[in-house]
C-alpha cells in the first residue's frame, strides 16, 4: 500500500458573532481523503489577510479523525477584533466589504509518507458589518389604576448596514429609574431591510407597590423618566454569508411618559 496525499478546499465561510468588541468568522473546510484507512489531523496553522496585508496569523490544535475513502468537514473559527482592526486598517470605516486571502495548513498524519503539511488557499470579500442601533422609541401608557400600570415599550431598530437582517429573538430586562420593571424574551420575527429600520413592541406590566413611592411619583408625572435596556438580540442576515448572530443589547437613556 502507498500513501496518497489528501486535498482540501475552504468550501466557505460565514459571519457567527457579533458584539461591541469584534465579529467571529466560521470558516468550513473540506478534506478528501483517498487513503483505504482513516488519517489524523493533528492540527493546522493559518494566515488571515485583509487588503493584501497579513492580520491574522495563528495555530490550532485538532486531533481529528479524517473519514477513509471521503470527505470531511473541519472548521476554523476565527475572531477578529474591532479596536485592532481599525489600529491596522483605518480605512475599513469607508468601506461596505473588503478582500480577504486566508492560507492554511493543515497538518496530516498519512500512511508510508508521515506528516504532511496540506497547503490550501482561499480568496474572498467579506462584509464589514455593523451593529444594528437599538433605541427606545416610546413608551405608552395602556391601563393604570392603583395597584399597577400597564405598559407598551417601543424600539427602533435601525439596520446601517449593506445586508438585510432578520431579527428572531429578543432576550432583555428593562428598567426604570434604576427598578427592574421588566425581563422576558420576544421571539417574534422582524425583516429590518439593508439601511432600514424596525420597530419591536413589549408589554411591561409594573407592580406600582413594588416599585415604591419614588418610581409612582416619576410614573405620575411622566416626565423626566430614565431607563436601562440591556440583553441579547437574536439575528441572521439575507445572505449566506451572515449566519446566525448574537447582538448584545446595552442602552441608556430618558424620554417622557405618553398617556
């Protein structure tokens, strides 16, 4: 029996994550064994360009088991942080999407020929994306009597990026005046188009004896009221480049209350 070297190609690659510090990328690689017998992946090196300049250079552990006579799916996730990114490549603010090289080596364990390192290349452009602006648009007074009052909160969700998002679930807490006035999750799909802007509506419902004499006397005169929204925005883009995002929800601010 005689070694025969594997091939491999990055099939493709996808936006994961997104927050206030960077985005996660998910690239998908595939590797063809044609051995009769499983081959090891001990591990793999890369080296991420962006605008023909090197960013990112790393190693990765895998200890992986490649399929004999098939193919196999290994990914590589990469992260990519905003405070360096603008440090090495200020003008990526001007831009919508930027080229990308990503050079990789995977390290394979095969028969009669030992370790091999598997050289693959891959050439793409990627989005710069940027996190959606949520604000609280208003707040209406639905039902008020002594011992609660009903509210509706309104957000505006603004898009500014080049690509469509699809919101599919919202974590959050909601305070007023520094009280939890309320938490839940909304799972209601919203289309926001590229640039465009949405609005999401949730029903609080304030206990007014909990929330002490301070907050019923902000609530009574209804103006001057501040407010905390905090936790997690579930999304995904109209491309299959933009896979399924999380968006950390952290905002402040104060309005007057609309009766």
């Amino acid at each position: 029996m005689t070694g025969i070297q594997p091939t491999g190609e990055v099939k493709g690659v996808k936006l994961s994550g997104l927050d206030l510090r960077g985005i996660d990328l998910l690239f998908d690689v595939e590797v063809d064994n044609p051995n009769p017998v499983a081959i090891s992946l001990d591990g793999l090196d890369y080296d991420l360009k962006l605008l023909n300049r090197s960013f990112l250079k790393g190693q990765q552990a895998m200890g992986m088991s490649l399929a004999a006579d098939g193919k196999s799916q290994v990914e590589l996730p990469v992260r990519m942080e905003f405070e360096r990114l603008l440090e090495h490549y200020s003008e990526l603010s001007k831009h919508d999407d930027v080229p990308y090289q990503l050079d990789l080596g995977l390290g394979v364990d095969v028969p009669l020929l030992g370790r091999v390192r598997l050289p693959i290349s891959y050439q793409g452009r990627l989005p710069v994306p940027k996190l959606p602006d949520v604000r609280v648009s208003r707040i209406d007074v639905q039902r008020m009597s002594l011992q609660a009052i009903d509210l509706m909160l309104e957000l505006e969700v603004e898009n500014p990026n080049r690509f469509a998002l699809i919101l599919q679930r919202l974590d959050y807490q909601f305070k007023l005046n520094g009280i939890d006035v309320g938490q839940g999750t909304a799972a209601q799909s919203l289309n926001i188009d590229k640039q465009g802007k949405g609005r999401v509506r949730l029903p609080l419902s304030l206990d007014l004896q909990k929330a002490g004499s301070g907050l019923y006397s902000a609530l009574m005169g209804g103006r001057g009221l501040s407010y905390e929204l905090s936790g997690m925005l579930d999304a995904s883009g109209d491309t299959p480049l933009i896979g399924d995002i999380k968006i950390p929800l952290d905002r402040q601010g104060s309005f007057n209350l609309n009766r």
